[in-house]
C-alpha cells in the first residue's frame, strides 16, 4: 500500500516548505501561530497527549478530575464499521464551556483530541476518531472551570473481505 | 496546486456551521510499512479557524485523530461573506492555510 | 504446516459437497438470455431484501445495516473520497502534451456517460470498461497509462462517475454472439468458485449479503459496481474495480488475474448488466 | 545402564539418519518439478492459489539453503494444492450452474 497522499505526492514536499517560509515570512501578521503559542494556556499540549492512560492524560491536560453528567451527549457508533475512521460527536446543554477533549481508552496514547471552544462558539464538535480496539471512548466537558464527563463502549474489530 | 484544506461554512441567521476536510496522513508511528520499517509519526498537531479577527475553534490534535482528519463545529457572530480563515501545523513543520467565504 | 493441510482438506471436503449438490442436476446447454438473467437476479435481492429500496442497493452494506448507514451518512457530509474527486476533475481538464483532453476520447465529453460503461465493443470483438477506455485514450494521445488499481484512475473515474450520479446504469448486450458469449463467461466466473478458501462472487455477495464475515458486512452483488470507484477505510485510499476484483480474488487465496484480463472485464459486464436501472452512486464510500 | 545408553544413542540416530541424509538435491528437484508441472497447469486453467505459490517458493528457499528435507515437504504441499485446484477448476466448469440465480 502506498503511504503518498494520492494524486499530489509532492504536495507536502512543497507544504514543507511553505510552513518555513510562512514562519519567516509572516511572523508580524497577528494571526501567526507563534506569537498565539506563547501564552502559557494557548500551547499545544504535548505532555498530555504523551500519556498512555486515560487518567493520567486528563491529569495532565486539565489538572483536575471530572465527575460524569447527562448535561454532555456523546454520540458514537455501537460497532465500528472500521477502527480507522470512527465519527464521533459531543454536545453539551453546560454553559461557559470552554473546552471539549476526547480520550479513547484503550488506545496507546489515550488523548485523541482537544478543541477549545471561545466565547460566541456553539459548544460542540464532531470528528473522526482512530480506536486500536474494542474501548471506551471519554468526551470532556470543561465549563465553568468545571470537568464533564460522558463515556459510550464502542465495538472495533479488523477488517477482512468485506464490503 | 490545490489546498489541503476543503471547508464548508454556511451561516444560517445568527449560526454559521462549518465542516473541514484536511488531507494529511496522520501517521501514528507505530505502523509498519510493506518492509516493515515503522513509518515515522506525521500528524496535525494544530487546527485554528478565525473569523473577523478571532479564534473561533482551536483544535489541538494527537495521533489518534483519522487520516484526512474531518471536524464540524457551529459559531455565532459571523454573517454570509465573511471570510473564514483556516491554517494547520504538523509535528515535521508543515503546515498549509486557506480562506473561505462563509455562504 | 498441519493448518495448511487441514484447510487444504476442508476446501476439498467443501469442493467435494458443492460437486455432489451439482450432481444430481441436469444442466442442459442452455440458451443466454441476459434480460432474464437480470430479471432474476433483480428479483433474488428484491426477494431477500423486502425492506430494502431498489435504488439502495447500490450502497452495498450500508443497505443492509442500520448502524452502519447512519455513520456512512455522517461520512457523506464531507465525504473521503472529496480529495480524489477534485483531483480526479482536474485532471480530466487538463490538456494532455498534444492538447487533446479526456473529452475528446469520450462520447458527451465524458460527461455522464459513467452508466453506460462497460460496453461491448462489436470491431474488437470484446469487453471495454470505462477504465481501460481512460487508458487508450492517454496512450492514443502520447501519454503512459495509469496503474488500473488506484490513484490516478480512481480519481478519473471518480470524477466521471460523480458526473453520472442518479443515471440509471444502462449496458447494452448488442446482438453478436461473441457479446453473448462475454457475458455467459461473465456470468461464469461470477459463480465459479476458486481459491484455497474454495468461495466464488456469489458465495459472498449472493448467498451472505448482509452478513458478517469477520467483521465486515458483505455487500449485495446487485449494484455493487454502480458505486464504483471506492474509497475503503480499510485501504486508507481509493481503489478501481480492478483493485475490487483483485483483492477479493487475493482474500479467498486466489492469485488474482491481471487488472483489465478478459474474465474481469466480462464479470464487470455481467454485474454491470444485471443492475440496468439502478442509479449510478460512485464514487463510494465503504468499511 | 551403559548398555540402554547406547541403545537409546543408536536408536536415536536410526531414527535421525534416514532424514539427515536420505533426502538430496536430486530427490528435491523431482518433487519440485513435479509441483511447478501441477502448479503450471493450475496457472492455465486460471486457478492459481495463492498458497501454492508460497509453498512453492518456501521449497526453493529451503533449497537453497541446502535443507532438502524441508524443501521436499514444501514442494510436496505446493504439489497436492495445485492438484486441489485442479481438482477445484474441472469440478467448478459445470459445478457453477448450480449456484445461479435463474
């Protein structure tokens, strides 16, 4: 199988350097990546998603511990039609939330992903979600200083002849 | 060339939704390739949209997040016409940028 | 070593029932009759599937399974094959070195004319899918022909069958026997079983759609080129019909034929045949 | 004692003997040119397995590492599979029709 990304195999060759280029070249424009990075809370949060554990990746990222609610409304498939590309969506009714993350349980790194969710933005997301296994997946709910949690068993099993 | 990043941003009165599709590997690391040497971990690391000059919704991505990662999120306070920025960092330094005229 | 045998002995063992299942049946050298051959097989999946729309078959397995349609329709909200689709429309514009284009190759421009692929080609003699078309087309022009499997075909293919969405699929037999006798080939490696696993098409695609074999859901053989080309979770990528055929032969452990050899392109014909008048839905996505 | 020692000695190379050294290069290419014969026919009939052709080559690779004994009993699985699909490939020319839908 190839691992080029279809038609384009150049295209992050020349992405690359794109990225250093915009990073020389646009430093001063106020949407630049670096000047956002550098507030301590605003950085990408690189021990967290280090952690194998489900725990120990919310230790890190949030430093605190949620308690589960049926305020957060976490959608999932029962099964898996592939633990490649899983959709998986939150919704909350919590207010002042300011950040959503997902946590699959049995994967080998357990944090999958973290939005933060500014004033004025609905607070919800979908995406699609690599799972290694039969597991739990976690949503986290941060509102109000507060962490919300809601968790749904998804079946994974590989893939054969099929479809 | 055409951009990484395909966006969909339809504002609908007050709420505009917007759904994202970005081509990119997001290799864990911990796959083998046919000869059987690990392929080495490529993924987003950061996912920003702005919108008349403000964050909107920050993503910040591990491994587990699905090649050609999708994400669909609503925010209010934009209108039909305005410009959606998106722009995306990996762990190797790539990164890519598009705008999107909200409809 | 004693696992190889034994599978070897159970694929025997099952060669040896489906010969004595056949047995007892006379088959008489029966006269190819392609309309009721697809009426049949229309009326086989209408039959067994009582709650299934005609036109959703041509969503293989998400037609079958509620579950899994529902992510299938979250997928289709920005779907994974959006990237070869655009590329695939690209490179249909773009001039070739001489600056012919795709549509000069093809009836309508190549637009919508998904449907009407394969056709029997009455001066050849023979089968021509839409793939092998695209491949004549750039070598006619001075251009290498593309791998049959992935990548650049599928994205063509993709973008010309996205062109003929909804267009019911529409194969001529034309009146020569060598279209008839394709199609009777077609029809006869559909149901021929091959491989170590000792299955045919129609073990799975006939007798279990619907089921799970491993983990996956099979899809109804009718209409299950309709979505054509594919992007399959499994694959990370796109794959032709081609790449369809050749990895089903590969998972029963039968050494796939060569992309685009007579047998595929006939069994690309008799399936495409047998569901005239279901809606065109490539490019797929699929588990 | 001494004396069932040496028994369970020569009893043990008895048995080690006929395959250390009965099989030769000879006696491998026999068997594998009787299995590339089957597996040639199975080939034209278009009914090639996929694990006779990696039994196949598992027998040329045993060879060349001068295990002759392995090779032959890889040449001789490769064999009975081609011979499997063989038998497969004539019983499916009318076998099929009974899977049709009409």
């Amino acid at each position: 199988m190839t691992t080029t990304t279809g038609p384009h195999p150049t295209r992050r060759l020349i992405l690359q350097g794109a990225a250093s280029v915009a990073l020389i070249g646009l430093g001063n424009l106020p949407f630049a990546a670096g000047p956002a990075r550098a507030a301590a809370n605003d950085k990408y949060p690189e021990e967290a998603f280090k952690q194998k554990s489900e725990a120990d990746a919310i230790k890190a990222l949030y430093g605190k511990t949620a308690e589960p609610s049926d305020k957060v409304k976490l959608d999932a498939p029962e099964i898996a039609e592939n633990g490649g590309v899983v959709p998986v969506s939150v919704t909350t009714t919590l207010d002042k939330v300011t950040s959503i993350s997902f946590f699959v349980a049995e994967n080998p790194f357990a944090l999958a992903a973290s939005y933060k969710i500014p004033d004025g933005t609905i607070p919800g997301v979908a995406n699609r979600l690599k799972m290694a296994k039969t597991t739990n997946v976690v949503a986290i709910v941060e509102a109000d200083g507060k962490l919300f949690s809601a968790t749904k068993e998804v079946k994974v099993t590989v893939g054969g002849c099929g479809g | 060339m055409a951009s990484s990043i395909r966006v969909r941003a339809n504002a609908n009165g007050d709420i505009t939704e917007v759904q994202a599709l970005i081509q990119h590997p997001m290799d864990t690391g911990l796959v083998k390739d046919a000869k059987g040497e690990l392929i080495p971990a490529h993924f987003i690391q950061e996912l920003k949209f702005e919108c008349n000059g403000k964050d909107v919704f920050v993503a910040n991505w591990g491994t587990a997040v699905s090649k050609d990662p999708y994400v669909k999120f609503s925010f209010k306070g934009a209108k039909k016409g305005d410009d959606l920025k998106i722009s995306w960092t990996d762990n190797k330094g790539g990164s890519d940028t598009t705008t999107a005229k909200i409809s | 070593m004693k696992a190889r045998l034994s599978l070897l002995l159970g694929s025997l063992g099952a060669a040896l029932v489906a010969f004595a299942l056949a047995a007892p049946r006379v088959v008489a050298a029966d006269k190819v009759d392609p309309a009721a051959d697809a009426k049949a097989f229309q009326n086989f999946f209408f039959q067994k599937f009582p709650n299934v729309k005609h036109e959703d078959f041509v969503n293989g397995p998400y037609s079958m399974n509620e579950d899994m349609k529902r992510q299938w329709q979250e997928k289709e909200e920005f779907p994974p094959y959006e990237f070869a689709l655009d590329a695939g429309k690209e490179m249909f514009a773009t001039p070739f070195k001489n600056g012919k284009t795709y549509a000069d190759c093809f009836p309508n421009g190549g637009i919508g004319i998904r449907q009407n692929y394969p056709y029997f080609d009455t001066k050849e003699g023979k089968v021509v899918t839409l793939e092998l078309a695209l491949n004549r087309c750039r070598e006619a022009n001075g251009e290498a022909p593309y791998s049959y499997v992935k990548d650049e075909m599928a994205s063509l293919t993709a973008y010309m069958a996205f062109t003929s969405r909804g267009k019911p699929m529409d194969i001529k037999i034309p009146d020569d026997p060598r279209a008839l006798a394709a199609f009777e080939n077609g029809k006869r490696y559909f149901y021929t079983r091959r491989g170590q696993m000792n299955f045919s098409c129609a073990s799975c695609h006939v007798q279990s759609p619907g089921e799970r074999i491993r983990a996956e859901i099979l899809a109804p053989a009718l209409g299950i080129l309709n979505a054509m080309p594919i992007y399959r979770s499994e694959w990370s990528g796109m794959g032709t019909t081609s790449r369809r055929f050749v990895t089903c032969n590969s998972q029963t452990r039968a050494v796939p034929l060569e992309p685009q050899s007579d047998e595929y392109r006939d069994v690309e014909y008799f399936l495409s045949y047998v569901a005239n008048g279901l809606p065109i839905s490539g490019p797929g996505a699929r588990p | 004692m001494k004396r069932s020692c040496l028994l369970a000695i020569l009893f043990a190379s008895t048995v080690a003997l006929p395959s250390a050294h009965a099989a030769t290069e000879a006696d491998y290419k026999a068997a594998y040119a009787a299995a590339e014969a089957a597996s040639k026919e199975a080939a034209g009939m278009r009914n090639q397995w996929t694990v006779t052709v990696s039994a196949l080559a598992a027998a040329r690779k045993a060879a060349d590492g001068g295990d002759f004994d392995r090779a032959i009993a890889a040449a001789k699985e490769a064999e009975a599979l081609a011979k499997a699909s063989i038998f497969q490939a004539t019983t499916e020319k009318e076998a099929w029709k009974a899977m049709e839908i009409r």
